[in-house]
C-alpha cells in the first residue's frame, strides 16, 4: 500500500478525498498515507488542509489501522503548536474511531516530551467500553513510559483502580517485571 501510495502521491486533495471516500478498505488506507505523505512535506496553509479534510471526513476512517497510520502524523503534527481542544472534543465522541483518533494524535507530541494532552486525554478514557480504545490508550501511556517512566508511574498509581486490564497490560508492558508485577496484582 505504501508503494502505491508513493505512486498517487501527485493526486490532489480533491483527489485524495475521493480515495478516501472509497467502499474499499485499501484504497482508504491508499488515501491516508498518501496525505500523510502530503503533511510531510505540506507547508502551513496546505497542512490546515490536509488536517481539515481529515476531521471532516472521520466517517471514512473507521478501523484501527487507518486511525493508527495517520492520527499522529496528521492530526498531532498539526496540533503541536496550536490549541488541542479538538482532541478532548474527539476523546468525547460516540464515534469509536473519533476516540481513538484522539488518543493516537498525542503519540505525535509524546515523541516530543510532551505528555500532558496524552494524559489528560486517557483519564478521560478510563472508562470506555470499547476493547480497541483501551488497547490504544495503554499503547500511548506504555509510549509515555519509554520517554519518562516515572509520568506513567505516577499516572498508573493514580488510576489502577480504575484502569481497565487490557490498558494496564499494554501500559506497563517494557516496566520492570517486579513492577509489572506489582500492577498486576493491585
């Protein structure tokens, strides 16, 4: 897909848009890599484009990968240096695609130190009920601990009581055995 992608990288947004609005998986995952490809190299005012038609047009991105290829490298990008209001808006969606596309954005900022939105974003998903979320908000707090384990440790020892298993599972996944252990058992 990546090589077909780099082919169609010419196509326009416009383009790209139909791509996405495609009935076939493949050609939408074909349409977000290549307007990740597009941020890439996007300047600012065509960066604001890439990311609007992204928002606009989340019913299209609907399954994990899709979410997982693109929500870091679009939506975060773009976010690092404005205003990320839109993400807890996303985190409060019924849409379990707009939830996790909130969650993957931080991945954006946590490569960066920052992980003040990625925690804040996933005490707000504590409590979903979907398997996927939790799957991808313990992948952004285990993301977290590799870049300081001590935020995911004190975010851990804040929330283990409410934190659904397969977060924790993913969160603490490269801690220490004995401190895997440790959450594991409380």
């Amino acid at each position: 897909m990546r090589k077909v992608a780099e082919k169609f990288n010419p196509f326009s947004l416009e383009e790209t848009k139909l791509l996405l609005h495609s009935d076939y998986h493949e050609e939408r995952l074909c349409a977000l890599i290549i307007l990740v490809h597009k941020s890439q190299k996007a300047e600012k005012n065509e960066l604001k484009k890439i990311f609007d038609l992204y928002l606009k047009n989340t019913n299209y991105i609907n399954n994990w990968d899709l979410v997982d290829t693109s929500a870091e490298h679009i939506v975060g990008a773009y976010l690092s240096d404005k205003d990320r209001s839109i993400l807890y808006e996303l985190a409060k969606s019924d849409n379990l695609w707009e939830r996790r596309i909130a969650i993957l954005s931080t991945f954006h900022f946590i490569k960066n130190d920052d992980f003040e939105d990625t925690l804040a974003i996933a005490e707000l998903l504590l409590e979903d009920e979907h398997d996927l979320i939790h799957k991808a908000t313990g992948w952004m707090l285990h993301e977290t601990g590799k870049q300081d384990e001590q935020v995911l440790k004190n975010f851990l020892d804040k929330h283990i009581g409410i934190m659904p298993r397969t977060m924790l599972r993913y969160a603490i996944e490269k801690l220490p055995e004995s401190d895997r252990q440790m959450y594991l058992s409380m």
